[in-house]
C-alpha cells in the first residue's frame, strides 16, 4: 500500500495547540475516490476530540469531517463519480456493510463498529484515520456524497455532520408541517436543526441561553426564541413540544427540556456524551408517556437524502471562512459559544 505524504493540520498531545504536519494517505485502490478537500467545517467534535474530552484519542490526530472538494482520481471499479465532480465526506468513511444496521442503510449504527473519518481504525493502512483538515483524502466510494452544484461549496461543507446529525432525528421522528419541534442550543448543530426543520414545515422554537442570539434564530427560521434561564419564559411553553433536538455539548440539566415536551413527546440527545447531572426524573416521562433518545449521526443513503433536499431547498449553513492556521483560535471562541454559526477552514490556505 502506498505511503504518500499528504500535507494536513493535527495535534500530537491533547494540550498541545494544532500544527502542521504530515500523514500517510492510501494509494487509490479499485473502489476508493481521491479527494483533493477545498473546504472543511469545523465541528465541536473536533474539538473534543483533539482535547480527549471524551477518551481514546489516538495521536496525532487530525480532526475534521465535514468535507467537501473536487474528485482527482478514482478506481477502475467506481461508478459514482468522476474525476472532476464535486464531492462530499461527512464521518463515516467504512463499516463491515454486513450486519443488519449496514444491511439497512444505517452504518453510523454498524454492530461491528464503524469507522470514523478521523480516530477511527484504518483498515487499509493499519493506522488511525485521519480527517478532512488535510490537502486531500481517499475513501471508499460508498462513503463519498454526490453535492449539489447550485449550492455554496463552502456552506456545504457543515451539512456533512451538523446537517446529516440534525436531519436524522426529525428524519426518525417523522417531522412535518403539523409538528412543534424545539432545539436547544444555537451553534453550529442548532442553527442546522432549526433550518432544517423549518424546511420540513414544522414550527420551531429555540432555547438558549444567548439572548444575543434572538435576532439570528428568528433570521435563521425560528418562529420563537427561549431564554433557557429565565424560568417565566420556559413555563410558557410546557407540554408543547413533539420533539426537542438537544446540541448541548457539556453536561446539563434535561429536566426543565422534558417538561415541555408534549404527550408522547422525544427528547433526542445529540451533543452530551456521559452520565446526566442531575438524574432525570421520570415522573414526567411515565405520567406523559415521554421519551429521552439520543442519535448520532446518519446514514449514507440518509445523508444524501439530505443533501438532495438542501440543493433542491437552497439550505445552506451560515459560515465564518477561517484559514487553518487560525484554527486553535478557532477553538478558544467555540468554547465560548462564539461562533455565528459555522467556521470552515477554506483548505488553501494549507497550501500557504
Ligand atoms: P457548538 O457550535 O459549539 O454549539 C453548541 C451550542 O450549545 C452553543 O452555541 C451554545 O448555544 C450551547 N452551549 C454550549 N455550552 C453550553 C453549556 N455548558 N450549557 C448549555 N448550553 C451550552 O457545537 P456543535 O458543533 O453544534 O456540537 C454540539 C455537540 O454535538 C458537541 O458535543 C458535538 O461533539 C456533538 N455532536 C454530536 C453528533 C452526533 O452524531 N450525535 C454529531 C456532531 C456533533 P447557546 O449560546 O444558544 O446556548
Ligand atoms: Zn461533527
């Protein structure tokens, strides 16, 4: 297998600032697609990632899965795309494609695992993945989106991660004209929930704790907007909600959230990964037969679904155009929740 050297932007420890550096990239085998990146999101799990918030970070890594770019070469097997075409990568980029999740368009779910676009187990190479904050990447055909070309390629690239994690669970939970959704959190996962529902029809209200962030939301679709701390106004929405998409990325109290989840109501989980503090009480959930879930991600078939959909819809993410060697500031001003709404490294910037 080859080991070409490919330029990119990673860390080595999770207290060290990311930096330039060199990785291995797989030569392109009869299915793979070879991707030189133009532009790639910079998703809070990036961030988590390369600070080993949740463990199991493997070093150096290099972050990145909200990829879009231009097709440079392929295998004498691919049929999906050509060299030339534009092309997108979101998280996954394998999985065993045999179990009954793969076997049902569910990969993000594969029983063996699958395997991420970065920190993930290379099964070509023997190494970890390594993302998209790189000049290019090579991946198995079945795992690259086609990307409509009406769209903005650089406020495409979010739709990879935050679209496809925000689209599954309204997807899932049947979300159209007749439904109250809510989103808690305006970043980058929020801002594409409450686009996306809005698209679906649904009525959306946001929750958070930014009342800075009023004017954007109802800019952005939001038909409400809810202070989080201000318990007058989370009282006027008790028992409203169908479903409510939780962006959260830190631990937080869901309590005040489930009360205002309609009968038969769902919370979705997307942002918190760990042990809920406080406990969740489930008087409210057995009395109003309501449902915590979580999700990740979305399959590829969803993914295109999605895509499709946000081409044919002119559903864009709202973008800060950053060069990668602002990405540690990058990182200090989303952990402020400072981000409006999305940064996207434009990938020339490597090249510098
Ligand atoms: P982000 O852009 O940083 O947005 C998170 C938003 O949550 C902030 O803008 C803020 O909104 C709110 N927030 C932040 N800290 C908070 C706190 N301590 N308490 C209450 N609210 C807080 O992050 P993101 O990229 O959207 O990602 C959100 C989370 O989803 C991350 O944990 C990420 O790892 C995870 N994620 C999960 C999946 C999945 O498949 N499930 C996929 C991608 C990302 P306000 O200012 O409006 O309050
Ligand atoms: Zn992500």
């Amino acid at each position: 297998m080859g080991a070409e050297k490919t330029k990119a932007f990673g860390t080595i420890a999770a207290d060290a600032p990311l930096n330039e550096m060199n990785i291995q990239r797989r030569e392109v085998t009869s299915k793979d697609i070879e991707i030189e990146i133009l532009y790639c999101g910079v998703c809070h799990s990036d961030l988590h990632t390369a600070r080993n918030d949740w463990g199991g970070t493997i070093y150096p890594v290099v972050p990145g899965h909200e990829i879009v770019g231009r097709v440079t070469k392929i295998g004498n097997e691919v049929t999906k795309l050509k060299v030339g075409d534009l092309a997108g990568v979101g998280c996954l980029v394998d999985s065993c494609r045999e179990c009954n999740s793969c076997e049902h368009d569910l990969e993000q779910y594969c029983l063996n695992g699958f395997t991420g676009t970065y920190n993930g187990a290379d099964k070509h190479l023997g190494i970890q993945t390594y993302g998209g904050y790189s000049e290019k990447v090579v991946v198995d055909e079945h795992f690259v989106l086609k990307v409509p070309a009406n769209l903005d390629l650089s406020a495409v690239a979010p739709l990879l991660c935050a679209g496809i994690t925000t689209w599954s669970p309204l997807r899932h939970w049947n979300v159209g004209k007749d439904s109250k959704v809510a989103v808690v959190g305006l970043g980058g996962l929020g801002h594409m929930a409450i686009k996306l529902a809005k698209g679906l029809g649904a009525e959306v209200t946001l929750f958070s704790r930014t009342p800075g962030k009023t004017k954007d939301a109802k800019e952005l679709g939001a038909d409400e907007v809810v202070i989080s701390t201000d318990a007058e106004q989370m009282k006027s929405v008790q028992g409203k909600f169908d479903l409510i998409i939780d962006t959260v990325p830190y631990v937080h109290d869901i309590n005040p959230y489930v009360s205002t989840l309609n009968i038969s109501g769902t919370l979705v989980l997307v942002g918190y990964l760990g042990e809920l503090d406080p406990m969740l009480n489930t008087v409210p959930m057995i009395m109003g037969r309501k449902t915590v879930a979580g999700s990740v991600i979305g399959g590829i078939a969803e993914t295109q679904e999605m895509l499709d959909f946000c081409g044919k819809h002119n559903i864009v993410s709202e973008v800060e155009i950053i060069n990668i060697q602002d990405i540690n500031i990058a990182y200090e001003r989303m952990l402020k929740s400072d981000v409006r709404y999305r940064f996207v490294i434009d990938m020339a910037s490597l090249k510098k």
